[in-house]
C-alpha cells in the first residue's frame, strides 16, 4: 500500500531488496501511485533459487505424504476463496479489471489449488512387462526448481496455474510476477506460508523483466521454467534455458478466431463474440480478436456488435464497469496505433475507435470497445496481436475459406465456432490449428480441467488439466532384475 513498502517473499520470510530497491505499482484507472514494491535484484533471484534448492533437497514438501501435500494446497483454496474479496479489488485495482472479472479470477486461481490437491497423491507410474525374472515399473518425479514468469493480465490466475500443478508434483517454486501488476501474488505466496507451505517451497519476487526475469530465466540452478508473456520475450527466455538444458512451458499469444455461420445462434453468438474480445480489454492471450462471420450474417452481427459495444460501460475497474482501462499509457498508445494502422488499411471503424470522452476517464488509460470492420485476412489488424478491446471482423462465403482464413496466422492459441450444423462443427474443429477449440461457447468458466497451450508461436507445453503435471514431473524408470 501506498507509504509503505511491498517486499519479496524469499526462504519463508518477507524482506527487502538487497540493494533496497523498489518501484511503483500504478492504478491504470487513475495513473496515481498504487503501491510501492521491493524491486528483486540478480542477487535477490540467486537467493530465492537457493531458497528453493534447499527446500527441495530438505524433502520438507516432495518428502512428505502426497495426500498431506494436497491437504495443505486444499487449505490455500480456502484461504483464497475467505480473503476473496480483498484479493479481487487488489486485482481490480492493480490491473484494471472490473471487479467482477477479478473476483471469478479469485475463485479460478482457488480451483486451481482444489483440482492440483486431489492430484498430489494420484502422481502414478507404470509397470512394464519385461518377462520372467524382471520388475520393471516408473515413477514420476518432481522435476525440481520450477521457475515461473508470468504477465499482467490475470496475475493470480496465472500464478496459480503454474504453481498449483507444481506443488502438486512436489516441486519447489520461485514466481516472477510482472513488474505491471504485481500484487496479488504476494499474497498468495502469504497466504500459502500461512496455510502451512515449508519455507522456501514458494518464493515470489517481483521485478522488472530486464533484470529479475532475466536473473531467472538464465540461472543453472533452475530445473524448469514456465513462461507465459509475449512471443519474442518468449523466444529470448527459451534461448536463456536452452544454455543450461532447461526444458520450457511457453504460453504465448494469440489471435484467435470466433468462427461465425449464417445458421449460428445469434444471440448466443453476439454474448459469446463479445466477451471473448472485450473482457478484460482485450488484454487475454486467448481473446477472440478476429471474428469470421459468413455473409448473410455480416450485418446482422455486426449491427448487434456495435450496438453492445457502444452501450457498454467503461470506467475505474472497482466500479465494476462492463471494461476497465488498458494496463498503461504505452499499451493504450499501441491500441491507438493499430486502430490507425486498420483505417490507413482500409478497415471501417463500426464502433469505438478512439479513447472514451468522458472527462472523468481522463487521467487513466481507457479506450472504447471497438469494432473494426472490412478487413481482410492478411492486413496487420488480422495478423498481429493488439491486446486490446478491438475486433477484426472479416467476411468469408464458404467453409473451407473460413478454416483458411483461420489458420493464415502465426498463432494458434484458441478458436471458437457457431453453428447449428454438428457437421461443420466437427469439419472446423478437426482443420483448425489451434490447442483449443470451443463449438458454440468461448472459454468454459476458467477451463481449469481442460489442457491448454498453443500451437504454432503461440506456444508449446500445456498448462491446466492432467496434462500439466507432465511438465513438473520427470519419469524415473527402474529395471529390478531378479532370480
Ligand atoms: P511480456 O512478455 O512483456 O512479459 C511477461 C513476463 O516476462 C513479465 O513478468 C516480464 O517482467 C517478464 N520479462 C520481460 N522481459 C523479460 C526478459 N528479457 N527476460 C525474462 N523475463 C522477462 O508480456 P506481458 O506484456 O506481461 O503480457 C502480455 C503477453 O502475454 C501477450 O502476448 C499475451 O498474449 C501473453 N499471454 C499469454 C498467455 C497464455 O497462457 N498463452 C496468458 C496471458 C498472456
């Protein structure tokens, strides 16, 4: 809180940085000072990762009953869903998000730790038939330090994405929250100390990427990293691994597809195309940022779109408006760019386009839902990830244009299809290129079960569901021989 300083969480205990260092947290609705927070250095990282190794090797965590594990990270879910309500407005502030957003935020990050404790004691191997006179059986291991970088945009999600399944596995953690909004993880590295995590298991040091992120990234004694940011931060982490054999999660961006045809649901397809691009700003690697609409449809859609967009209400995320505002100025100022780019390009502006008029919004960062209509597939406003509250609509006439147009992307990150038609469902859904694929619904409340991650740059590794937990363990075979 303002006046007093938010510190690192290293080794059990809060502390300073060791050279003193701090740096301000700002409400992006107001541009004022949040907060101010110890500002993790190189050797402040070095010390966290130690922390963990030691915490590893104690067997304080990996070595304890795996049920014992999932009880301690079933008393964290509760421990989040009790102090939920102050965690959402801290989110709220700290990101901008409308405070309901932020509280279904807290109750995903709760899921999180609810779904990976019911995992910890069900981590099994295999046995594997060799013939007489052998034993041959896995186990799967915790893979050992788990470094996780994580963005702005939902950091307790986030956060409890990685380390849940992390935990989970009886592996031990360091967290990089975002130097943007970096708030909420520190209370769940609080929290998760006062639920009974061991020392050391869970270290949580904010900082900026240029230095604590890189501190991380390339330190020898990590044994895994997770990161979830932008596609060439991704790249210049995944290189920094690679120096030390450190295997990677990458979760980056997206410009994923909402797939609308003429026999869709409408209703259903306006509220789902809606939230997909305006929720959270657009700020979500996995918003529906372009939107495929069949012709005889176009201008039913579109008219609807425009007509939600312009009703809804921006303002202060703890007003809990239908949109907050963008994360900062220079994330606004990229918004505003593209918005230019689409009309030099040719794209018509159907609504939005432009900074709200409100001269209360005028010291935060806020933009109006916008809809950018009559792009095509391969102009810049198609192509590349705004991360903001602008959907590129494009026009197709038959189903294999649709899919193609989909898939003429970088990334691959999510894609929505609506239809009435199970026929052209399945077709799109068995072509797209993408690790998700949702048929007439967009996300499912969190999607905490379900694996997700990227195909093409939009990543590689899966977080949630079962699938995760591949990431935080290492298969150990043993081969008895006997007579
Ligand atoms: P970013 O890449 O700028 O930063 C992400 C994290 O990396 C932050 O903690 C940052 O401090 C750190 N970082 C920055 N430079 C670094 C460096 N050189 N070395 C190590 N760490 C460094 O991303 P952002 O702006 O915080 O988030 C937006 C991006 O994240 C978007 O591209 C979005 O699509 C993506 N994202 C992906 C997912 C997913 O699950 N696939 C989820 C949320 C966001």
């Amino acid at each position: 809180m303002v006046g007093t300083v938010d510190t690192l969480i290293i080794d059990g205990a809060r502390v300073n940085a060791s050279d003193g260092g701090t740096f301000d947290v700002h409400d992006p609705s107001t541009g004022d000072v949040l907060a101010t927070v110890a500002k993790a250095t190189t050797a402040d990282v070095d010390r966290a990762v130690q922390a963990a190794h030691t915490a590893l090797d104690s067997k304080a965590w990996g070595g304890i009953a795996p049920a014992e594990r999932g009880r301690i990270m079933l008393r964290i879910a509760q421990a989040l869903r009790d102090r939920s309500e102050e965690l959402a407005t801290l989110e709220s502030r700290d990101n901008g998000k409308p405070l309901r957003q932020a509280r279904t935020d807290v109750q995903v990050a709760a899921r999180y730790f609810e779904f990976f404790a019911g995992i910890a004691d069900k981590i099994m191997g295999n046995t594997i038939p060799l013939g007489p006179g052998f034993l041959d059986y896995t186990i799967r291991e915790p893979i050992g330090v788990s470094a996780q970088i994580v963005p702005w945009n939902y950091p307790i999600q986030i956060g409890a994405r990685g380390v849940a399944p992390a935990l989970a596995a009886g592996c031990t953690v360091v967290l990089k929250p975002s130097s943007e909004a970096p708030m909420t993880a520190l209370v769940l590295g609080e929290i998760a100390l006062a639920c009974g995590l061991p020392p050391g298991v869970l270290n949580v040091v904010p900082g900026t990427g240029s230095e604590a992120g890189v501190a991380l990234a390339s330190h020898p004694d990590i044994n895994q990293l997770t990161f979830t940011g932008s596609v060439d931060v991704g790249i210049s982490v995944a290189k920094m691994a690679a120096e030390n054999v450190v295997p990677v999660v990458m979760e980056l961006g997206g410009k994923s597809p909402n797939i609308v045809f003429a026999d869709a649901d409408l209703d259903l397809a306006v509220q789902g195309v809606a939230t997909a691009i305006f929720q959270n700003a657009g700020q979500t690697c996995s918003a529906g940022s372009r939107l495929l609409v069949e012709r005889q449809a176009h201008d039913a859609l579109v008219a609807r779109l425009a007509d939600r967009a312009k009703s809804m209400r921006v303002g202060p995320g703890v007003s809990d408006p239908d949109m907050g505002p963008i994360i900062s100025k220079r994330q606004l100022e990229t918004i505003e760019g593209y918005v230019t780019i689409g009309r030099d390009e040719g794209a018509r502006v159907a609504a939005g386009g432009e900074r709200p008029s409100d001269p209360a919004l005028g010291r935060g960062f806020f933009f109006q839902p916008t809809l950018l209509d009559q792009v095509s597939a391969d102009m810049r406003v198609a192509q590349e990830e705004i991360f903001g509250p602008v959907l590129a609509i494009i026009t197709f006439d038959a189903i294999e244009e649709a899919i193609a147009i989909a898939n003429r992307s970088q990334y691959g990150l999510v894609a929505g299809v609506w239809t009435r038609d199970i026929n052209k469902a399945m077709a799109v859904s068995s072509k797209i290129k993408s690790g998700q694929v949702y048929v007439n619904t967009y996300g499912a409340g969190g999607g905490v079960e379900l694996p997700f991650g990227g195909y093409k740059k939009s990543g590689y590794g899966r977080e949630k569901g079962l699938e995760s937990l591949a990431s935080y363990t290492q298969v150990k075979n043993v081969c008895v021989k006997f007579a």
